[in-house]
C-alpha cells in the first residue's frame, strides 16, 4: 500500500495518495513494521506538503524523526521534505540546508536513488 500511495501520489491522486499512506502506515505499526510505518507517514507528511497544509506536515515529520534516527533513507527524506516546507514559507537559506543534509545523509547511506 505504501508503494501504492508514492504511485497515486506521482499522478497527482493525493487524496487516494493519503488514504493508501493512513492504510499502509496503521498496518504496519499494527504488525510493529516501524521502517515501513515510517515510510508511509513520509508519504502522508507529502500528501499534506502539497495540499498546502505544512503544519500537518510538519507534526507528521516531527511525530517520526525519533524512531527513524537509523534508518539514513528515512532521515534524509525527512530533511528534502523539511526543505520544500521552508521553500513553501519562503526561507531560502533554511530551505538551501536541508537539501544539503539531505543530500548528505543519502551519500553517507549510497543511496543513488535520491542523490
């Protein structure tokens, strides 16, 4: 369902988006799949981002940050979504450092896929 989410998600189905992440993110925490339940919260904190409601977002990656402090993929889209919210409130230089953490945790963990 996660993934399900990330594809409605890329064509723009943010309400299905929404629904498949809360879907995905309740089973998973309902078989103790933190990895997984974290990965889903990330695509609700984007459904929120793109909706305009970067306070839910940000609960959402604060609500996490915690659990997901080893796993580097997580922690780096934690920062690239903590950048676009900066960039929507139109702190730049806010923005400019979380893309660099971001990119900087995805090298540290090789993760070609987001660098």
């Amino acid at each position: 369902l996660k993934n399900l989410a990330r594809v409605r998600l890329a064509q723009g189905e943010i309400e299905k988006a929404l629904e498949n992440a809360e879907d995905a993110a309740t089973r998973a925490k309902n078989l103790g799949e933190a990895r997984i339940e974290n990965a889903a919260r990330l695509v609700e904190a984007e459904c929120f981002l793109r909706r305009a409601e970067h306070a839910r977002a940000d609960e959402i990656l604060n609500s996490i940050e915690d659990s997901a402090a080893r796993d580097l993929c997580a922690l780096g889209e934690i920062q690239l979504l903590r950048g676009r919210l900066a960039r929507a409130a139109g702190f730049d230089e806010q923005a400019f450092e979380h893309f660099t953490r971001g990119l900087s945790i995805f090298e540290t963990a090789q993760n070609l896929y987001h660098m």
